[in-house]
C-alpha cells in the first residue's frame, strides 16, 4: 500500500489526513495518509527512511523552508517562492528502496534509493480561493506574518496585480509593525492576510493586533487558519462590515493540486 503523510509540528490543527483519508475511501484508492510530527526539518530523511511506501508528503509549520536543503530539486514556483509545502518521492521501479520494508533497507547511508522534488501549492489554493472576492478597489493588500506560508501569499498576490506589504511585530526594513497601521495605512490596504499562527486552534481567543475599528465594508479579510472555521480575526472584520474568508476552500485546493504533483 502507497503511503502519504503531513510533516509539521504541532500537527494538532491539521485537517489534511482526514481529508485525504475521505478522499481514498472514496475513489477506492488503495493509500493511507499519516502524520509525522517532527520538531527538526532534518527528521524528514528519518521518516521516509522509515516508511519506504512513502510517495509524497505535505509540509506545514514550521518546515516549509528548512526542508528545502534536503530536496534534490525544486519546481520553478517553489524555487521563486522560497518555501515548499509539497514532496514527491520518486523511486524508480528498480530501485532497490521502492517495496522495501524497513528491516530490509541497508545500512544508514545507503538507503535512499529516491529523489525528493519540492512544490508549492499553497500560491495556487490562495490565488483561486480569494480571487472570486476581489473588487476593483482591492489593489493593495497587507500581509501578517513573515514565514514560509506568506512567501507563497505574496507571489500570488503579485500574479493578481496586487501591491502588497509585509506587518511584522518587530521593526524590519521594508515592513511595517502593527503600530504603524495608522487610519490613513487603513483606507489604502483594503486586503488583509493573515498569514501568522494567531488565532489557529487550540489558542482560538486571539487575534492579529490589527486596529479593527478602522475596518470598513471595503476591506477583505483573508485568513490562512482553518481551524477554527471563524477564527476571532474574522469575526472583528464581520462586525465592521468587511468580508471574510478563511483558509478552509484553499487547504481543499492545495491539497487537490498536492496529490496532481504526487500522481503526474
């Protein structure tokens, strides 16, 4: 049986071995999808040691760029991205890895019998889950968080001509901070991402410290947590009129365009 997997940590939050389970079940695929929490990146060559059926894996917080050392290449996207969030582990047919089962694997050194490729499909769940919302004034957005999940935000973000500005909590050149979200900040970025952990389960009363009362019914609020469905930092932006979306439809299609990039 083909095994597929999450590797992350925590992975407490995660939905993604649920959904791929559902989605074996459902078309007879004969796989399983697991998680593997690790708290190190390089604990990836450990698991697919591991686990010789392994065939691809997704990667979430907090490895989407510490694990790109270990790859052996890279898709252009994740290349340009800086941060991948896909695996494929391609083993040859005659490759002496590919059925093995973990007592038969050789000496350490001399099992990888594979090649990893790195991908990114969180640019193409983002990009088709909000552009359905996106009026003519959302034309400058705000991103919260710096890590590997909003490099992807922002190429998709340049892809739909949007000028976008990194928030941090702690003053870096070329960003800004939370305290800098003056009113007049306010009225010109009318798109809001929330790329950062805050809010994610099981810390569900928190919220990025943006100033919500300067929200408008112009303003779009995206959040890349799914879990909660309605994080807090949705639930300020509906009180003030704006839209809301959390990052549930683009977890569905990235996950979608994960098992394209395991399977062609």
């Amino acid at each position: 049986m083909d095994k597929y997997g999450l590797i992350g940590f925590p992975l407490g939050h995660s939905f993604s071995r649920g959904f791929f389970t559902e989605k074996f079940a459902r078309e007879g695929i004969d796989a399983e999808y697991l998680n593997f929490e690790i708290p190190d990146a390089s604990m990836l060559l450990d698991v697919i040691h591991d686990n010789p059926e392994l065939r691809g894996l997704n990667v979430t917080l907090p490895h989407k760029q510490a694990v790109i050392p270990l790859l052996d290449e890279l898709s252009d996207e994740a290349r340009e991205i800086g941060a991948v969030n896909v695996i494929r582990i391609e083993t040859p047919s005659n490759s002496p890895f590919r059925g093995r089962t973990q007592e038969d694997l050789p000496i350490e050194g001399e099992w990888k019998g594979a090649v990893l490729k790195g991908f990114n499909s969180d640019i193409i769940g983002f990009t088709e889950s909000i552009k359905p919302l996106l009026k003519p004034w959302h034309r400058k957005a705000l991103v919260l968080g710096t890590g590997g999940a909003s490099k992807a935000i922002c190429v998709g973000l340049k892809r739909l001509d949007i000028e976008w500005t990194y928030v941090s909590r702690t003053p870096r050149e070329g960003m800004l901070t939370y305290t800098d979200l003056t009113a007049d900040v306010m009225q010109a970025y009318t798109v809001i991402v929330n790329c950062s952990p805050v809010g994610m389960f099981p810390k569900v009363d928190a919220a990025p410290a943006i100033p919500y009362e300067l929200l408008t019914s112009q303003h779009l609020l995206f959040d890349c947590v799914y879990n909660p469905e309605d994080t807090l930092f949705m639930q300020k932006g509906r009180a003030q009129g704006a839209t809301v979306k959390n990052g549930l439809e683009m977890l569905h299609l990235q996950a979608l365009a994960s098992w394209r990039f395991w399977n062609e």
